[in-house]
C-alpha cells in the first residue's frame, strides 16, 4: 500500500503537497473556496496548481507563452493540443461560439526538436490554437468539457528541450540570436506577441525546479532521460487490460514480470477468461484511453452521433458531473435532462417513446456524483433495445471493482485520474465497449476513425505503476467509508448522509458484484443543518481539502460551491444542497478517519 502524505495546510498548495504534477490544490477553509470562484486574488494568487481542466497548469501557460510569442500575432493568446484533430475540433467550437469575434482563431502546427544531435531527450510535435484575447473563455469551454488536453508533463518535456537548446546555442556562441532553430515549424502564423497566458488575471506560484526534479527521480533512475517509449507501449497495454479485468498476475511489482505476463496471453485467452468485470468475450481491444475522463465522455458523445441518427438529442439520465450536461448541450442537437433521476423519469421518459419521440443515446452515472443515486439501469437497458438507442454508463464513482454495469452499456467510461490511480499525480480516462453488445462492431468501425493515442508516455508510465494496487485500494476503501458513513448516517448533527448503501440502494445492488470484496464506494455526501454549520464542518476537518475525488488519502470539498457557484438555485431544484460536504474517502486507520469526523462535527454549534 502507497505511504500517505500528510495533507498541506496552506491555501494554495498542491495536493498532494510538493508534488509537481498534482491535480488537486488545498482549500483548507470554506471561504476559500468561495474566494477561488470569485477570482479573488487572496486565494487565486496563491495556487501552485488546480484540478487540470478547470486550472491550466504553470508548465503549460509558461510553455504556451513562450510560443505564443513565436507564432502569435499583437494582443493573442493560444491554447495548446496534443493532436491536428483536437486542434480542429476546438477551433470549430469557438467558430460555433464566439459570437462577436475581434479577429481570427488560427492553428500553428510543429515540432520542439532537440538541436544537439548527441540529445537524450526527442522532438515533440505540438499544436496550438491561436486567437484574440476576448475569445479566450470560449477555447478555457471546449478545453474544459472535452478533455483533450496536453499532459502537464508532455509541457515540462518541452520545456526541457527549449531550455536544453538555449543552453546549447550559448555554448555554441551563435552569432544569429534571431535564428529559429529552436523550432522547425511546418506552418508559422502572424507575428511575435507580448501578450501573456493565463487562467486569471492574477499571478500564479511558480513549480520549483527542485520539486519537478523529485517528481520524475522514478522515471529516470529506471529509464533514463529518453522519452521511454517501448515501455510506455507496454504500460499502455498492461493498463487496457487491467482496465479489462483480465490482466492476471498483478502482484508484481517489477514492470518487467508484468510485460511478461502481457506476452504470455492471447486475445483469444483474454475472452474465454470472466475476470474481474464478471463476463466474457472482454479484451483489451475493446479498452480506449484518453486523457481524461472527460474526454473519454466527449468521445463517446462523438462516436454515438456519428453511428447513430446526429440529429436526435441525447438523454441525460440524473443530475450528472457538470461536464457530462455542458458536453450534451454544446455538440449536437441538445438533450433531454431528467435531473432527478427517478424511477418515475424513466416512466416519462417510456411514455415520450411510446408516443414516438427517438432519442440518440442516454448518458448516466453509477452511482451519481454527488448525490450517490443509481438508476435501474436493467430497465433503462430493456428500453434501449426496443427503441434503438445507445447507453453510456460513467462508472467512476462505483468502478468495476465493486459494480458490473457494463453488460448492461454499450459503452462504459471512467476517469482512471481517480480511485484507479489514487495518487493524484497523473490524468487520464478510458473506455470500455461491451464486446456482446448489439452495436458493438459500428462502435468499434467509429473508433478506428475518431480515437487517438493522446496519452504521454511518462503518464502511461505512472497510471500503471499507481493502479497496481487498485483492487486492493478499493477493498479497503470500501470498508473505511462504510464504516465512516454507518457513525455519520444516526449523527443528531447530520440532516443527509448520500451514500449508495442508503441512496437508491435496490439498483446499485442490483449491480453489485457478489464478492466479498464489493462494496459500495469511497465517495458520499452529507447534509448539515445549515450553511454556517457545514463551514464549520468543513473548516474543522483534519484532512485534504480541494477539487477531485478518489485518492489515496481522504480528500473533501463543498462540491455545490465548486461545481455549481453560478447556478446554485438551479442545482438545488434537483437536490443539490448549496452547502452540500463531498467527501472522498481514503486508506486512513479507521480509528483515525471516524475520530476526524467525530472531532470535526464537534466543532459545529
């Protein structure tokens, strides 16, 4: 089991502390967070860094800046993607939103490439978008619901190049100072600019060189300084099969008795075996990774329109990760939202096909983030077939340790950022096609045009070392937050405790695996009294606190203020508290976990 730091306790630092590559930042008091959504300065100033969709990570601004300068035009600002495709995709986007446009949205294509042929370290091809300041909260949209971003590490890579040249060119004495040979461009647009790039106006704490350094010790001591690509292809492949359920012989440590075992099975093997998800006829070429969750959602959503009708709307089925709805709202036609998620939704929504209206596919989460409800997904299921439409289950929050839903979707997506990693340290996402199901070969004949390998290497690397212990993480993180959640559920202080073992219990078992190792989740929600009350709450736990969810160590945060700070009267007409506490449990004692909360609601008048 991973040793667990201790939490940080200044506003502003990474979670995990002194972790370059961290995505979550600290929050230690529930002002704070409002503070952070107000872009005020007394908390934005402050941050190291940020969940990576919502907080561009200072590797990527100082990179984008740097050529932002080389290709932009006066007054632009850029945004970077790891592909051609992506690129294309956001400029579209912004062409569809940005209403009153001041100029030109742009793409300039190219490598960073090593100029000392004797370099360890190779060239990166690397896109960005480019575009007048005013349309920069319209690309921040589409890099913040797609998900198809840069790695933060692939950023720093980049960076290493850039600085490896300067060095380089200086020890060579070139004459030339405006040559570019830090480049090799394939297309150049417009002129330098001086303008700056960032996710506020405000100044942002800049990731020291000693602690980047400490991050990548692993990587290097073991690989070397190259970008270690036969390993990574093997890391990726081990994850797909985890990721299958049937990658067998997980207990080695060593990488390499686990690229022995990729070696020593067959597809053909891997689709005879049950595994861990409970059927057959799996393999990892049915497994997809993204780059995030998120962005695993964005494809989904992309591949149902282009094998199905594109011009019907989709369902979503419960109040749902905001994301998932803006995704729905913005690509297609729009959809139908059944925000409570309830049985008599899915009368509604039977009633509205029988009557002939047709929907393109139906998202929903099992269980729901952050209210913990599942849906009768076997009955959602029956109606599917009937009336031929597409199920996307989001199965992040229960994880296939302890759910089996993907018999019961056409496909099934998840952010391996969290429980699967838990180290939060690495993003990245997948999904899974049911290999039995009745549009499994047009999903499969989509996906070779639309999927990319978008993930970096060094990403690759640290998803699989993390996940190695998942399935035992999820054991007793299950155990922990049950145990945590049958104190909190009979506290005279606690209104609502949102749990799957209490929250639409029938459904969630109706899916659960009968192991003795499924459980119901490390994630709840509680309800106090009272605003004033569950700041104090809040301010009195002991523990991490900020955005994300599925780490190692126990981690909170008043998830409404967060996700929903400019619609909260709108999240409260589903059930959504404004003053709603999520907590994401970890491998804390259980002595220790029910003596945090036991002391924190002390604290409460």
């Amino acid at each position: 089991m991973p040793v667990l730091p201790e939490p940080p306790t200044e506003v502003g630092a990474a979670i995990p502390a002194h972790t370059p590559h961290a995505i979550s930042v600290m929050f230690p008091t529930w002002q704070d967070n409002i503070y952070y959504e107000e872009g005020n300065p007394v908390v934005t100033s402050k941050m190291e860094c940020g969940y990576p969709r919502f907080f561009i990570h200072p590797f990527i601004q100082k990179l984008c800046t740097r050529l932002v300068k080389k290709f932009g035009k006066e007054n632009d600002l850029g945004m970077l993607f790891p592909s051609r495709k992506v690129a294309e995709q956001c400029r579209t986007f912004m062409k569809r939103y940005y209403n009153e446009p001041t100029g030109t949205v742009r793409i300039a294509e190219f490598e960073i490439a090593p100029m000392d042929s004797a370099s360890e370290l190779q060239k990166v091809p690397i896109h960005i978008v480019l575009f007048p300041q005013d349309a920069f909260p319209i690309a921040k949209q589409f890099w913040q619901h797609a998900g198809d971003i840069i790695s933060s590490r692939m950023a720093e890579y980049c960076l290493r190049i850039l600085d490896e040249n300067k060095e380089h060119k200086a020890n060579a004495n070139e004459s030339d100072k405006s040559k570019s040979d830090l480049y090799k461009p394939r297309q150049t647009m417009g002129s330098r600019s001086r303008s700056h790039y960032s996710t506020k106006p405000t100044k942002k704490t800049e990731v020291k060189e000693e602690e980047a350094v400490e991050q990548s010790t692993y990587l290097e001591e073991r690989y070397g300084r190259n970008l270690p690509i036969k390993f990574a292809d093997n890391a990726k492949i081990a994850l797909r099969r985890r990721i299958a359920g049937v990658l067998i012989g997980e207990e080695e440590e060593d990488f390499t008795d686990i690229v022995n075992k990729i070696a020593s099975i067959d597809l053909e093997e891997q689709r005879e075996l049950k595994g861990v998800r409970g059927m057959r006829g799996l393999s990892e070429e049915d497994v997809y990774l993204y780059p995030c969750g998120m962005s695993a959602i964005y494809h989904a959503h992309q591949i149902s329109m282009m094998v199905g009708d594109d011009s019907l709307k989709s369902v979503c089925f419960g109040f749902p990760y905001t994301d998932t709805l803006k995704i729905l709202q913005k690509w297609g036609p729009g959809c139908l939202f059944f925000g409570h998620g309830e049985d008599t939704d899915i009368d509604d929504l039977e009633n509205r096909l029988k009557s002939g209206e047709r929907f393109l596919s139906l998202f929903c989460e099992l269980p729901s983030n952050p209210l913990l409800k599942s849906p009768n997904i076997k009955r959602l299921r029956g109606l599917a077939d009937e009336y031929k439409f597409l199920i996307v289950v989001d199965e992040t929050i229960g994880n296939f340790c302890n759910v089996g839903v993907l018999e019961w979707a056409d496909l099934v997506v998840s952010s391996l950022t969290k429980i699967f990693s838990g180290d939060s340290n690495v993003m990245g996402g997948s999904m899974v096609l049911n290999p039995n199901g009745a549009h499994y070969h047009t999903l499969k004949d989509a996906l070779k045009i639309d999927h990319e390998d978008l993930i970096w290497s060094e990403d690759a690397l640290f998803l699989e070392r993390n996940s190695r212990s998942f399935k035992d993480r999820s054991r007793i993180i299950n155990r922990n937050t049950e145990a945590l959640c049958d104190f909190l559920v009979n506290h005279e202080k606690v209104e609502k405790v949102y749990y799957p073992k209490f929250t639409c219990r029938e459904h969630y078992d109706s899916v659960k695996h009968d192991t003795k190792d499924a459980g119901y989740g490390g994630l709840f929600s509680i309800v106090l009294k009272n605003e004033k009350s569950a700041a104090a709450f809040y301010d009195a736990l002991q523990c991490a606190k900020g955005p994300s969810l599925g780490t190692n160590f126990t981690l909170c945060s008043p998830y409404t203020i967060l996700a929903h700070y400019t619609e909260l009267d709108w999240a409260a007409q589903f059930g959504v508290c404004r003053y709603l506490v999520r907590v994401s449990v970890g491998l804390e004692e259980r002595e220790k976990l029910l003596s945090m909360f036991t002391n924190a609601l002390e604290a409460v008048n």
